[in-house]
C-alpha cells in the first residue's frame, strides 16, 4: 500500500485536530509536534473530524485535508494550503490529537480511523485504545498507583464512599470531560448531608449517570505533576500549582506551572505503566500525579507542559521518538 511504500523514504502525517482558530497556541502541542516533524523533512496536513467522511465504495474514509507549514519557527507563522480530499491510507501516520469531551462523535471518528488502521496507517494514539482507555478509568488497571476510588451512578453508594475510604472530603468527577470541568468536591466539615445529596442527584441525574469519586488530595495545594511519556519513557515533567484555594491544577483554571525533578519513586511508576500502556498502542500519554499518586491518565490529546525557563527542545525528540517508531514498523 501506499503508505507502507513511502515510510522509508518520505513520511506523510495527518492531524485530526479541533479547528485551528479554537486552539490555545500559548500551551497547544499538536502545532509544536508538527512543526517539529517539518524540521525533520516530514510532510504535514490538518483536517477536523467533520471533515472526514466515508464512501462505502472505497473502502477506507477520506478527509478534506490542508497542507500546513510555519513562515519561520513561530507558531503564529502558520499557512494552510487548499482543501484535498485524499483517502487515510495514504498517510503513513494519522495522529488523533481532537480534545475531549468524549461523546459519541468522538467515537465515530475512531471508527474511521480504523478503517485506516486495518490497511497499515499508524494511528497515534490507536483507536482501540481511545475507545478502551477512559481518561478518568484507565487509572484502574493500576490500582498500586492510585488512591480507592469507586465509580457508580448511585447516591447511596457514593456517600458511603464519601463517609467511609473518603473520610468525609471526597473529589467527584464526570467521566467524560477535561481540563478540570464538572470535577467537584464534596466536603463534610463545611457542607451538609442534604446539600451533599441534593449536588449527587444532580450529578448522577437521578441515578442514570456515573460519576467517579476518591478521596480529595490537600497535597494538591503542594502542586500536580504533569508527566509525559513517549513510546512509554517519561520525557518531561512539570509541576502545575493551583493558586489560593482553588484545588484544580489546570492551566484552564489560573495553575502555574514550575520546574519538577521526579523522585525514583515517580520514574518508576510512570515508566511501568506508560510501558504497559504502549503496549495498548497507547504512544503519547499525559500523567497527572498527586502526592505520589496517579489521578488521571490523558491519551486523547495529551499536553506536554514546560516550565518557565525550560529551554529544552522537547518537541525535537518527540519528532524523533515518533520517525524511529515509523522506520522500524
């Protein structure tokens, strides 16, 4: 097939990405990642999700893709070619970089890119994976590295929760969307049963919907650390700082971000799971760790954060993590 012919000699890549006036440019790294493979000599496009449609006649779906390259290493200097429609398999890399929320729009376009996927297109990060591997759950298959939480869609449950392994302040969170939105806490010292009762039914919809609740972390006023691994090696590190009182450790939320040294103890736990996780098809994963312990696992579009005066090339070596994995298919 086409891509398999070209892999050696040059390397087409295709990001399925959010429409590129809605990305944050300050902190995006779908823009960093293509510019650093443009470095390389590699090819790049762009196309949307709802660009993407399948004629059942061809046998594999086809996108309306642009061309995209920088006028110099700004990332404000970008230029978009015209619109051509061309099939997925003639990529040899498709990498699924559109943000949560996780709905079912969302899982439709894995199903597309599978159609690429079953003729020999590398997709990063897998379908498959995307599908299996919730944000907020994945963190189960892991449970050394995690603190007790329990998912349910049951009141009665969660607040036995709450008033049990929780020991009354429990963090309550949606299953299916980012950047700290929906995530809530549930504190009894300052909040009542009735109030704590009424916000669950809410929340689960009287019952129909999950939601995930762990004890809630005071370490977290310390800091988040954001851990980014490649291939399953930790790359970078960072530490997001929640400001005042605020416990989100989201860029979205006013968290800064400082430089982190990992202990052995993190290095470790990272690398084992992000091995395990790669083997899944799982290339790029984005950890949030807390005093010690794992709180989510990103794969969707994962973020690499730097720290003020980092000067370090990251996005050269993800570039070159991602070429070594494509010449070696």
């Amino acid at each position: 097939m086409q891509a398999k012919e070209t892999a050696m000699a040059k390397i087409h890549h295709l990001f399925v990405i959010d429409p590129i006036e809605h990305l944050n440019i300050q902190l995006d790294s779908s823009l960093r990642m293509v510019r650093a493979l443009r470095n390389l000599g590699h090819e790049t496009a762009i196309c949307t999700p709802n660009q993407i449609e399948w004629l059942s006649s061809e046998g594999c779906a086809a996108a309306l893709t642009q061309d995209i390259r920088f006028e110099d290493q700004d990332l404000g200097s970008v230029r978009l070619g015209p619109k051509v429609r061309r099939r997925l398999d003639s990529w040899t890399a498709i990498h699924m970089r559109k943000d949560p929320p996780y709905d079912l729009d969302y899982i439709a376009c894995t199903w597309y890119l599978d159609s690429a996927k079953t003729r020999g297109v590398q997709i990063f990060n897998d379908p498959t994976a995307l599908r299996n591997l919730n944000e907020k759950l994945s963190i189960f298959r892991f449970p050394d590295a995690i603190r007790d939480g329990l998912v349910s869609a049951q009141v009665d449950s969660i607040m036995a929760f709450l008033d049990g392994p929780a020991q009354g302040d429990g963090i309550l969170k949606p299953l299916t969307l980012f950047g700290g939105r929906g995530v809530l806490r549930l504190d009894r010292r300052t909040m009542s049963v009735a109030q704590i009762q009424s916000i669950l039914t809410e929340e689960t919809q009287h019952g129909t919907q999950h939601r995930l609740i762990q004890a809630f972390d005071s370490r977290v006023f310390q800091g988040e650390v954001r851990a980014f691994t490649v291939g399953g090696q930790p790359l970078s590190w960072c530490l997001k700082r929640p400001q005042g009182q605020n416990f989100l450790a989201n860029t979205r939320s006013g968290a800064t971000l400082e430089a982190y040294a990992p202990s052995a103890g993190d290095l470790a736990m990272v690398e084992s799971i992000g091995k395990a996780l790669d083997q899944e098809g799982v290339f790029l994963a984005g950890f949030d760790v807390i005093g010690g312990y794992v709180s989510e696992i990103n794969i969707t579009s994962p973020r690499l954060l730097q720290a003020p005066g980092d000067g370090r090339d990251y996005y050269q070596e993800i570039a070159l993590r991602i070429e070594s994995r494509l010449r070696a298919r």
